[in-house]
C-alpha cells in the first residue's frame, strides 16, 4: 500500500470518528471542536490525517475552520449538493432539461408527501405574511415577471412549522438547484408564471382550510407547467 492511499484509508476513519464525537457530544452548529493536538492524541493519528479528515468536513460543511480560533461545527449546509447537482444539470449540454426534471419530480415529490404534515401545522390559522407573498406574486406574474425571492420565502415559511426540517432544507437546496437552472433553458414562460403564481395561492388556501386533496391538487398545478415545458425540451435519445 502507498503512503498515499494508507493516509487517505485512515483520514477517511478519523472523518467518521470526527462525526461520531459531534453526535456523542450531542454539539450543534456553531460549537468548538477539540484542538488540532487533541484530537491527533484522541485519534491516535498524525497531524498529516486529521488534516485531511478536516479539509474533507470542511467540503461537506459539516465542520468550519475560522483561522486563529480553531474548528468549529458547521452550518451543515446543503450548498455542496446544490453545487454538485448543478454542475451535473450544466455538464452535458442538451441534457439539462432531463437532469432540472429530475430535480422538479423530487420537489413535487417532497411537496406531496408532506401534505398531510402541512394541513395539520396550518389547518385553522392564517399567515398574512405568506398571502401578501402571493400577492405579490401575482403582481409580478401581472407584469410579466418572474418571483423567484417570493417563491423561495413562500415554500420556506410554508415548511417551517414542521417538526422535520430536513424536509424544509431539502426543499430549499432543490429550489436553488431548479433557479440556477432553469434560466439556461429559456423557462418559466409568462403563462406558466401566470398559472404558479395562482398556484401558490391555492396552495395555501388549501392547507390553511384543511383541505387535503386540495392541497395536493394545486401542488400538482404548480408543477404542471414546469414539466410540460420540460418535456418539450428533452429530446429523448433513440435506439439504433
């Protein structure tokens, strides 16, 4: 074996060791980690592997370096995926229709799934934040124009009084992939901005009532358009 591979074998151990002293000391983001010597003792490895183990927890944001403080847990952001899935999405041109409609599938997915975890968070109450955010929204589409703040702030806020907020932050990272995406293919058209516009709001009208198979209907409505025009683009490859 290299010296190589055998430190990268044993960074790769003292990445999931890092993480298991996160987990065991229960530490949130934000919390100091043991020093660079401290953990070296703890570990039982050198300088050289801890070094590694923390540039690649530092990739995957689970661990934030501040020069001259030390190592500390990080935001555990979802930024690396986004990262990754739109630069697979940019990669092979006339392929970024099909890869930003994978990434629609697993948003209406996600949205439909928690149907019944946002009917039970909103059934009975009102956001005044969230109908003037559709407003607004249908202000815009009115001009023509595009809500991508709105749009974001609406599916974030609708997904906060859920006690899994892995779904919320999932939302969030799919929204940005689908955003970054999109313009490179020539979409939303202002009709499709029309119908997600108004889509919003049955949405919302929906879980504030309620109203479950409502709910699902206007999140298939909002997604409708997307797909439709995503459809048209990808040209399906043939068999020989």
């Amino acid at each position: 074996m290299t010296y190589q591979r055998k430190v990268y074998g044993q960074a790769e151990a003292a990445v999931n060791e890092i993480k298991k002293h996160i987990l065991h000391h229960d530490l949130r983001s934000g919390d100091p980690l043991p020093t660079e010597n401290q953990l070296c003792e703890h570990l039982g490895m050198s300088r050289t592997v801890v070094r590694e183990a923390i540039r690649t927890l530092t990739a995957l944001r689970i661990v934030e370096v501040r020069h001259g403080r030390g190592t500390f847990v990080g935001d555990l952001s979802m930024q690396p995926m986004v990262e990754s899935l739109v630069f697979r999405g940019l990669l092979n041109p006339g392929e970024d229709a099909q890869s930003l409609r994978d990434i629609v599938e697993v948003r209406a997915s996600l949205d439909l799934s928690v149907g019944e975890e946002v009917i039970a968070a909103w059934q009975g109450r009102r956001s005044p934040e969230l109908h003037q955010t559709v407003e607004k929204m249908l202000e815009l589409a009115d001009a023509g124009q595009t809500f991508p703040q709105e749009d974001r702030f609406f599916h974030s806020q609708l997904l906060a009084p859920l006690s899994n907020q892995l779904f919320r932050r999932l939302t969030e990272a799919f929204w940005d992939v689908n955003t970054l995406i999109a313009p490179s293919l020539g979409i939303p058209t202002p009709a499709d901005i029309a119908v997600t516009a108004r889509a919003h709001g049955q949405i919302l009208e929906a879980a504030e009532q309620g109203d479950l198979d409502a709910y699902h209907a206007a999140v298939r409505e909002h997604y409708q358009p997307l797909l439709n025009n995503l459809d048209s683009l990808y040209v399906r490859p043939t068999s020989s």
